[in-house]
C-alpha cells in the first residue's frame, strides 16, 4: 500500500470493478495514463491533481468531483509529456535551464563557485546566451581568476600566524604578530579576502601616514606593516582563498622623508567647482581648515564660533585625543554657516549636538544621500567620502589622482604661500612638534622666504618711485 506524501504511478488497488472507500492518501491512475507521471488522489474533502511543470517544479490543482480530476489529468497528461521531453532535451543540460516569465521564456544557468557551493545567474534571453555566460564564468574560475570565499582577514591571519610559526625566528614572529595585532586586524579584520581591493590597502596606508605625520610611528613601521600583509596574502593566494594579492600594488613609502602630493593655488578653483553640491561644503572645509577627514565629519554645531570676519573651529583631535582651535577666513564661515542653515532644516538638525555634515533624505534614485528609511541626519561615510565623492571630482577636474589626505597637506601649502610661518601651520594642523611640521612643509617655507627679498626689493623700488 502506498504511503502518504508519495505519488505511484499505478494504483495498488483494482478499480475495474469493485469500488471500497476511498482512502485519503490513496491515488487513482487510469488505464491509459498508467504509464505517465499524472495522478489524483482523495484528500481534505476534495480531489487533487499533481504533475511537475517544464522547470521540474511540482504543482497541483483541486477539483470537487472525481469526475473533473480525471478530466483536468487527461487533458495535460500527454501534453506534459511532450513539454517534460523539450525540457530534458535543453534546460537540463550542461547546467542551463528555462523558466517561464510575463514576458516569455528566460533562461538561466547553474555553477560551482570555487569552494564547491552552487550558484546561478537568471534573465538570458536565449539558452545559446546563458551557455556563453556560463562557459566564460567556468574558464575564469579555471584560471584563478574568481575565487569565492567566506573567511574574512581577520579569521585567516592569526591562522596563517601559527601555521608559518615553526618555520619563522621568534624576532620575525613576533614582528609579524605585533604588525597584525596593532595595525593590519584593526583596520582589515572584517574584510572577506575575495573581497579585498587596492583601495583597501592604499586606504589602510593613508591612515597610518597620518599617524606617522603626527609622530606616533615612523616610516619604517610602514613599510614593516605593509610587508608583513604582503607576506601573509602571499599565502591567501597560494590557498586559492583570493584571486590576487592587492597589498603587491601599493609602493612602500620611500627611506627619504619626500614632498607629498596637494593641490596647488590654481587648483584649488577647478576642484572645487567639480564636487556635487552635497560634498563642496565638507571639501571645503577639508581644505580652508586642514582639519583630518575624521576630524571634519564629527564637528557638531557647537564646535563652531562663526562670524562675518572669519571665526573659529574646535576640533577634537581624532590622533592625539587634543583638542585644538583652528582659525578659519571669511570665505569659509559663509560656507560653514550656509551648511548649518540646509542642517537645521533636517530633523534634529538646530541642535547644539547635531553633526554638521550629515546626509541627507535621498527622494530620488539619482540623488546623493540615504533613503528615509535609514533614518534622517546620519554621519557621512568616511569610505564613501574617499572613495567614490573625492576621487570622482578628480577625474571630473581632469586632475592627477591623489589620496584624499592630500587637502590637508593642500591647506598647509597655502598657508605657507599666503606668508604665514611654520608655527601657525603647526598649531593649525594640530602636531605635537614643530620638527614634524617641518619635515613635511619645512621645503615649502623655504620656497616662500626665497621670494621674500625680491619682494622686499619691488616693495623698496615702489615707495622711492612714489617719492620722487
């Protein structure tokens, strides 16, 4: 006797002749049909009808009388036969499949990702189109090209650590752990490793120049941090766990402290013309008060003293825990000023703790900022700022590519051009030590103070020709 949730082929009762009650889970077959894939069966009150679509997909279908079952199961018995035929013949081959949507028949195929999982990609217009798609996806897995993957950095490290420990002298383990620990894990352990891009690396470099321009490390701990991720995802690629080794295309800082890169006077304009209205402010302010990217995303409304001449800024120092004031020009107050007005039209945005950039409510899908449903006055993302508004304004201005730590070496530039000392660029920028002042921009000063005699000259020259 056949068990429930099963679906037979043939009965396993004789129903040319006697008839005993039905059972619920009992299915009837009839004579010509015997040989297909259709039944009906007596179930809740009502008959049903169950067969399997072109995709494979069960259905069913439930009737008030045995009567109409059996007509609905003739009617699609061989008709199912003939379309279960073309299915086998296309879609079940070779990993592409069909599938039926409004607008017609899709096609969709099926693969192995590089650690064995299954994966599919739908919407081909045609099987020949699905089979292209899907033979160039298996010839890249092939060459090392994809790999998929779901440890993260900070799951393959300390395992990579141990692993390399017998091989290793306890100076360079012991390197190699200290690097990990308090630089590479910190900034990268979250990060999947089929997932890990240049701009992840350049960005974790940026990070610890600051770090070293404010004195806190050196170049050599740098380059030190830079090759022990060079190593360990040297490894990550010889696991097959990433395609590449990212941290290979990032150049090591140079023995010699050297000029880094800025705008200059006459870019200044052309960069700013070429931001979006939602990222000009914060540029702005990056740049008119050299304040460090973090620094200027977490300024709230009580951090600024705004006048018609100028003003203030307090700024909480995100590397030394300090806080310091940084003297701001007319220009800049206006802007700073516009900036709170647009907040206080946010909800929340007229408090004395609101942030003064935050984004905001995206209404359409061009639109810069977040969708309402992730709330209203939100900081800005450090990583969208730096990666995707400051990097599309320099191909916008046609400019050179630079990191977006460059408008705080831009503001210390043109503070030296405009005749100011390393001293107020010291206290501007915030470092603990001139002599870090002036190993960065000490070449600018001196590039300023060659002009000043010929300036002191003209200026002689002028008042004897006003004399006479």
């Amino acid at each position: 006797m056949a068990t429930p949730n099963t679906f037979p082929n043939i009965s396993e009762r004789n129903w040319s002749g006697e008839h005993d009650e039905i059972q619920p889970w009992e299915w009837r077959v009839a004579g010509p049909q015997a040989a297909g894939s259709m039944s009906y069966s007596f179930a809740r009150g009502k008959w049903e009808v169950r067969w399997r679509d072109t995709t494979g997909r069960q259905r069913s279908r439930r009737f008030r009388s045995e009567e109409a079952a059996e007509e609905f199961d003739k009617s699609i018995h061989d008709h199912e036969r003939v379309e279960r035929r073309r299915g086998n013949k296309h879609g079940r081959s070779g990993g592409v499949y069909p599938y039926e949507t409004a607008s017609g028949t899709r096609w969709r195929y099926v693969t192995r990702r590089s650690d064995g999982s299954s994966t599919s990609k739908r919407g081909f217009t045609s099987e020949s189109a699905a089979r292209i798609a899907r033979r160039r996806i298996t010839e890249k897995k092939e060459r090392g090209e994809i790999v998929h993957t779901k440890e993260t950095f900070g799951g393959f490290f300390p395992r990579w650590l141990n692993r390399r420990k017998p091989y290793l002298s306890e100076g360079t383990w012991n390197a190699y752990e200290r690097d990990g620990r308090l630089r590479l894990l910190p900034a990268l352990e979250s990060f999947p490793l089929g997932r890990l891009e240049v701009d992840h690396v350049r960005d974790l470099v940026d990070e610890l120049a600051e770090s070293m321009e404010a004195g806190e490390i050196a170049p050599k701990t740098i380059n030190n941090t830079l090759g022990t991720l060079v190593v360990s995802l040297n490894a990550a690629v010889a696991d097959r766990l990433m395609p590449f080794n990212p941290a290979l295309q990032v150049p090591r800082l140079p023995p010699g402290n050297i000029e880094r890169d800025y705008l200059r006077l006459r870019e200044i304009p052309v960069y700013l013309d070429s931001c979006s209205d939602l990222y000009r402010p914060l540029a702005e302010t990056l740049i008119g008060a050299g304040s460090r990217i973090s620094e200027t995303l977490a300024l709230r409304r009580k951090d600024l003293e705004l006048e018609d001449s100028g003003g203030v800024i307090v700024v909480y120092s995100t590397k030394s825990g300090r806080l310091r004031q940084v003297e701001i020009g007319r220009g800049l107050a206006k802007v700073l000023s516009n900036q709170l007005d647009r907040r206080a039209e946010m909800a929340g945005g007229d408090a004395p703790d609101a942030l003064v950039f935050a984004m905001p409510v995206r209404i359409r899908k061009r639109d810069k900022g977040r969708w309402e449903g992730n709330g209203d006055g939100d900081a800005m993302d450090r990583t969208t700022v730096s990666r995707d508004w400051h990097k599309a304004t320099l191909q916008d201005a046609a400019l050179r590519d630079m990191p977006l730590h460059a408008l705080r070496h831009t503001a210390a530039a043109a503070w030296l051009a405009g005749g100011n000392s390393l001293k107020y660029v010291k206290d501007q920028l915030g470092h603990a030590d001139i002599t870090t002042t002036e190993r960065y921009y000490g070449h600018l000063e001196r590039s300023v103070r060659a002009a000043g005699p010929a300036a002191t000259e003209e200026a002689i020259a002028r008042a004897v020709r006003a004399a006479a």
